[in-house]
C-alpha cells in the first residue's frame, strides 16, 4: 500500500507519495492556499485519498513534524499539532508524526543542484521536502 506525507506551513502544503510497495517516495504537488485555511489542505488530501488515480492506495498519512534542532518545539510545532489532531477527526487512516528537521533544507539543496534558482525553486521546495520527509519515513519503516 502507498503513504502520501505532507510538509505543512501556513500558505503552501508540499504532497508526496509512495509506491504500492512502500520503497519509493515521489513528489506529488506543491499546493498553495489562503494563509491559515487549513480545510483546503484537508479537502486536497482527501482528494488524493478518494478521488484520485490514488483512492483505495493509501494505508497512512505522514505528517512532517517540525521540531527545533535542540528537540523543543516551536510555533509551527504546535500549528502541525492542532492540524493533526483535526485531521484525525475527519480521516480514518493512520496518521504518522515524522521528524522533518532539515527537509526543507535537503529539498533546496536537491533543487540548486538541479541548476534552480531560489526564485524558481519556490513552487517546488514544499513538494520536495515532502518527499524528503517521505524518503526518511520509508527508510525508518524497512
């Protein structure tokens, strides 16, 4: 079965998913929304889930967990917090906190040396640090 992850922030949400088998992470979409509307996040992940090539696929949702590098958490942390707690209300699939520390980090790294800029990298970082996160969760999980 496939997992999708998700790299929330407050106006943008990176969507990555697997293979059926679990040992590839593929980046999906960098999806942009009104900053704070968080119900379009969800309505777009329940698309992947119900609507989409997708439906029936996914056994589990990774969702980056945003921690400071010292472990402690942040605003964000709390933001990523509140978003699963109401994701876990309106989705009955699994729900996997995964450590993103330095996700975006890698996906801009693996951008610039792909010859992107920074401007033309910032409708794709969120996607790639999703597949980063889904790359780092795929490997914890085999």
């Amino acid at each position: 079965m496939r997992k999708i992850a998700l790299d929330l922030g407050v106006k943008t949400c990176g969507f990555a998913i697997s293979d059926k088998e679990a040992k590839i992470a593929f980046f999906l979409e960098n999806f942009f929304f009104e900053q704070w509307h968080f119900v379009e996040v969800i309505k777009r992940l329940k698309h992947y889930l119900y609507e989409s090539q997708y439906q029936n696929e996914i056994d589990c949702i990774v969702l980056g967990y945003p921690l400071r590098m010292d472990l402690s958490k942040s605003s964000r942390t709390v933001m990523v917090e509140k978003f699963h707690a109401r994701l876990q209300k309106e989705i009955d699939i699994p729900i996997v906190l995964q450590d993103e520390r330095e996700s975006t980090i890698a996906a801009q790294n693996i951008l610039f040396d792909l010859g992107y800029n920074t401007k033309k990298m910032k409708p794709l970082k969120d996607g790639i640090a999703a597949q980063v996160i889904l790359e780092d969760y795929l490997k914890r999980i085999n």
